[in-house]
C-alpha cells in the first residue's frame, strides 16, 4: 500500500483547527485492488470538539459524516441519521495527549462513539528526523481498531503504527 496522510493543527487564537487528508492505493498486477481517500476539518476548544466534517471514499463508496457542538450534547449526522453525544467529545486526536485519558473517542470516519482502551507500554526509543529519541509507547484499541502511538517527553506525537487487512504495516512518522 502507498500513500500519505497529512495532519496540519493550527492555532487559530480561541480554538484549534485540524485539517487531515489521507490518500492510500493498493494496486495488484497494476490493477487497483483498493483505495481510500479522506478528509476531515475538526475545530476544537481545548479538549472538546466543536465541530468536524469529513469525507471518506473507500474503493468508490462515499461516506459524508458532521458533527456540531450544540448546546446540551453533540450532534452527528450521517445521511439521514443523527444521534446526539455527551457534549464534550473527543475524535481520535494523536496530535492532543490528552486523548489518551478518554474511555470514549469518536471516530470522524464513521460517526461512532467507540469504547477505547488505553496502556501505556513504558519508554522506548523511536527514530525521528534522523536521530533515536526517547519514546514513551501506548497501545489503543477500540472496535475495529488497534494502534501503537510513541509520544516524546514534552508530549508530542512522534508516531503511530497500525495493521491493515493483510497484515501490512501502516506506519506514521513525524517528519
């Protein structure tokens, strides 16, 4: 599988904007046997969610997911669902440590609010720009979803490790 997934976090003065776009193809005998186009715009008041939209395309099929703060709780649509969530959500934001403390994390792709386990495995050591940092090492898991994150000592995100169908390797690097 090739392809690239940017995340840019802007401080914008009263909230935090997060845009991500992810664009993976997996082609067999130059015939492509998956791709997976993403995106989601999230703005954010220190930990909570205020709003995102997010597209997915997965091997032609459209996925269109929102969520607005409003007032009592949160609401997400999804077609023509919507359901409302506590009001204070977190997606799975890598960039904000303070993820790792939720039991429940949203997930912008689909509009879940997923039960999440987190445990923390200790300090390891992870390449970053060239040179071994010291890492401390989550793993995450969720329905669905399993990921190892490394985290500096100053709590930036430096990587994630996921396995794909296959058991191919997706990694994320800070770069």
């Amino acid at each position: 599988m090739v392809g690239t997934h940017l995340f840019e976090v802007i401080d914008a003065g009263e909230h935090t904007e997060v845009q991500s776009t992810a664009d993976f193809k997996l082609k067999v005998l130059f015939v492509s046997a998956y791709s997976y186009q993403h995106t989601n715009t999230e703005r954010w008041a220190e930990d909570c969610l205020l709003e995102f939209n997010a597209s997915t395309q997965v091997n032609g099929r459209q996925i269109q997911v929102s969520g607005t703060s409003s007032g009592p709780g949160f609401t997400v649509r999804r077609d023509s669902d919507r359901q409302v969530l506590p009001d204070c959500v977190m997606s799975f934001a890598y960039w904000n440590p303070e993820f790792l403390k939720q039991e429940r994390l949203l997930n912008p792709q689909t509009g879940e609010l997923l039960d999440v386990v987190v445990e923390p495995l200790g300090t390891d050591s992870l390449e970053v720009r060239g040179q071994r940092v010291p890492a401390a090492r989550y793993k995450v898991s969720a329905r669905g979803i399993g990921l190892m994150l490394w985290y500096s000592a100053d709590d930036e995100w430096l990587g994630l490790e996921s396995v794909a169908k296959g058991g191919r390797i997706i990694r994320y690097e800070l770069s």
